[in-house]
C-alpha cells in the first residue's frame, strides 16, 4: 500500500514540475556562480577591479532575473499579469526610495568617472580607509584599524574625496620651528642631509627645504620630502625621529612657546613683589620680598 501511494505521488503531475523547478534553481545557481567567477577571472586583465567586480555582479543579478522568469513559466504563472503587477509595484517603489535611486544615479557617476579604485587608500570627511568594493548604492571601506564603513554614493559625490594612492609618489611635509639665534642656512643643510641618508626619500624630485615665517616663537620652516606610495608608513615613523635626534646632536634648539618682558635699555628694572607666603607649605613659607627683574 505505501508502495503504491509512493508510485501515485511520483507520477503526479505536480510532482514532476515540484521537481524540474527544483532542479532548474540548482541547476541555475551553480551555473550563475561560476558564470560570476568566470567573468570576473577574464575581466580582472582588461578591466580596473572594480569593472571586473561590477561585470561580474553585472552577469550573476541579470543572470538570476532570466532564471527567475524561466521558473516562473515552468510554474504556470501567466508573465503579462506578472509585468503589469511589476511595473505598478515598481512605480510605488520608486517614489518611496528616492534616496536609493540618488544612490544610484551617483554610483553610476561615480563608476564612470573614476576617482577610486578598489584598493586605494581614501578620507571621505573623517573617514579614511582602504577601498573593498564600489556598488550602485554605496562603496565599502576598510579603516586602518580593520572596521568596516559603508559610505553612500551621493555623499561621496557631494562631499571632498582624497585619494592617497592615485599617483605613485607623493611628498610628506613636516612643519618645523628652530630657535631665533640659529643659523638658517645650517639648518638647511643638516635637513638636506637628513633626507640624503634616508633610505624612503627620493632624490628626484628633490627634498623642498623652505624658510616660511617668522612665527611667535620660532623661525618657522617646511621640510617636505618626496617618497614612494607604499613606504608611507616607514618614513613616518624614521624621519620625525631622525630630525629629533638629528637636532639634539647639532644643538638645535626647538623652541617652545615663551614669553620675555622687556622694558627698554633706558628704563631701569622695575621691582616686582612677591607675595601670598602664607599658602606656601609648612616648612617652605618665606618672608615676601622684592625682587629686580631685567
């Protein structure tokens, strides 16, 4: 009896189309996904990573929208009144998601434009990060301390985007203040020399040495050398302690913020008193008393 029962069920007709529709979800997926990889693998030598991302993501939505319409006709569903229901939904689904489709617009401009690559280093606002992937919607970042951060598309076109790693080479600037009684040109020369021997700084183009300002405290100088995208991080961590170090040996002074009171060389030192002995600790209390101050 449950022979027969189970013979029944197989020659069903529903049975049988339960079974090729099941199938031919199985059957399309896997072929959806090494369609994706396949075109992915072929693009990744003629396009930019991110072309082959979106040929390949390109290839597996629009693949899964025809196996879609394919399942639904193996099923019996009449496709007009399907259009017609998807058009209206499509309509409402429009109006409600207009920020989605801003996204959208902006991806595309954004793709087509080119101002990122996936991989390159980025600061969108105070967001800086490495570039996973560029959508329709938004581009993915990886920060420099391993968090992921999804950032619109229309906020990115809208906003300032930097992009670290566009070009090969790029110059790090180091702001530098020496005491007023050093000589500018040895100052000069023992940068220029601290650049020389650093492996991470290019020759050409050549260290910009700069004397800048006058500034509140200090005489005020730029120090920027050239070096390789990739040694960004080397030659952060040497270069500021090797002008420290540098500095210390050379006896330059790096000047703190002071202040001097100054009178004029005809007026005599004016007396200054010293008072509110009474709040020093036991032991330590003084007579106040006056004291020249030149």
């Amino acid at each position: 009896m449950i022979l027969s029962a189970l013979r029944s069920l197989a020659n069903a007709p529903w049975a049988m189309q339960g079974v090729r529709v099941a199938l031919l979800a199985a059957g399309g997926w896997l072929a959806l996904r090494v369609a994706n990889k396949a075109v992915r693998r072929l693009a990744r030598n003629r396009l930019t990573p991110q072309g082959a991302m979106l040929a390949g993501k390109t290839v597996f939505y629009g693949g899964g929208v025809l196996l879609l319409v394919v399942i639904l006709n193996q099923m019996g569903f009449q496709l007009t009144a399907l259009l017609g229901a998807a058009g209206i939904l499509g309509v409402a689904i429009g109006f409600a998601s207009q920020t989605s489709l801003s996204n959208v617009i902006s991806g595309l401009f954004l793709i087509s434009e080119k101002p990122m690559a996936v991989g390159d280093a980025i600061s969108v606002g105070n967001t800086m990060g490495i570039v996973l992937s560029i959508d329709l919607l938004s581009v993915k970042l990886r920060t420099f301390d391993n968090r992921f951060v999804r950032i619109p598309n229309e906020q990115l076109l809208k906003g300032e985007l930097i992009n670290f790693t566009r070009f090969p080479i790029r110059r790090f600037d180091v702001n530098l203040g020496v005491a007023y009684k050093e000589d500018i040109g040895r100052v000069m020369a023992v940068l220029r020399d601290i650049a020389d021997k650093n492996p991470h700084c290019l020759d050409e183009p050549e260290p910009l040495i700069l004397f800048t300002n006058f500034g509140a405290s200090s005489l005020d100088i730029l120090f920027g050398v050239w070096f390789h995208v990739p040694d960004f991080l080397a030659l952060r961590k040497n270069l500021l302690r090797e002008i420290k170090e540098r500095f210390d040996a050379e006896g330059i002074e790096i000047p703190f913020p002071h202040m001097t009171l100054y009178t004029g060389s005809v007026t005599d030192p004016f007396p200054v008193r010293m008072t509110g002995a009474e709040r020093l600790p036991s032991g330590a209390q003084t007579d106040a008393k006056e004291a020249d101050v030149s």
